[in-house]
C-alpha cells in the first residue's frame, strides 16, 4: 500500500513539474512576462513584416523602426518626437499602443489618465502622425 502511495505522489509531481516546463517555454507565456515587467522601450509589430514602431513607454514618444538585410532599406524615422506627459509624470509602462484592424493604424493609450491618440505610421513621411482622440 505505502509502494502504491507513493508511486502516485512521484507520478503527480512529475506531472506538474513537466506542465509547468511546457506553459514557461508557450510564447503567450513569454510574452504576458514581458508585459508584466518595466521596460522603458517596447517594440510593436505592424502588418507590415519589415516595419515596427518603438514606443517609449516613459513619455509617449514614438519611433518607426524598419528591418532588411538590404542596408539602404534599414531605418529607424521619427513619428512623434513629442513627449505626451511632463517629465515629472514620466513612469515607465505608463503608455502602450494597441493595433487596429487599419493596417497603418495604432491607438495610443495612456495607461494612468485615459488619453488616447490616433498613430498613423507610412513608409511616406508627410503621412506619418499622431492625433488626439479624447
């Protein structure tokens, strides 16, 4: 009977060890840690394979980032230079950007006071902005 209890109390924690390898190695896993963490500077993936915006996350300041092996085809470009919130307010984490079904649209959030903005990034620079929603 003590063989039998014990098999079974090897076995369930085998088990767990092994469930909790799998879901630490699952990318959503990964990347909800990321969220989770305070970080300064984030990159978001648009539809566009090559091209990513840099958001600082401290004051709302954006970048397009794009990548290629062809060196003439790699940049990083301003998109909005401005900072959103004074720097006695600057908090990392404080602003985030959320994709929308435009593929060359992004919504802003400030995550502490509800502001939203309209970011539009394009390969054109005189298409690039940023406007405020709220």
């Amino acid at each position: 009977m003590n063989k039998i209890i014990l098999t079974v109390i090897i076995l369930l924690t085998t088990m767990g060890s092994i469930a909790q390898s799998l879901s630490e190695n699952n990318p959503e896993t990964i990347n909800q840690n990321v969220e989770k963490e305070i970080l300064t500077y984030r990159l978001f993936p648009t539809q566009n394979m090559w091209t990513f915006i840099k958001l600082n996350t401290r004051n709302g300041k954006m970048w397009q980032v794009q990548y290629s092996m062809d060196v003439n085809k790699r940049f990083e470009s301003n998109l909005s230079l401005i900072s959103l919130v004074d720097i006695d307010y600057e908090v990392d984490n404080r602003f985030t950007l959320y994709p929308t079904q435009n593929t060359w649209n992004f919504i802003l959030l400030d995550q502490i006071d509800g502001r939203t903005w309209q970011v539009q990034w394009s390969i054109d620079y005189g298409k690039r902005g940023i406007m405020r929603i709220n």
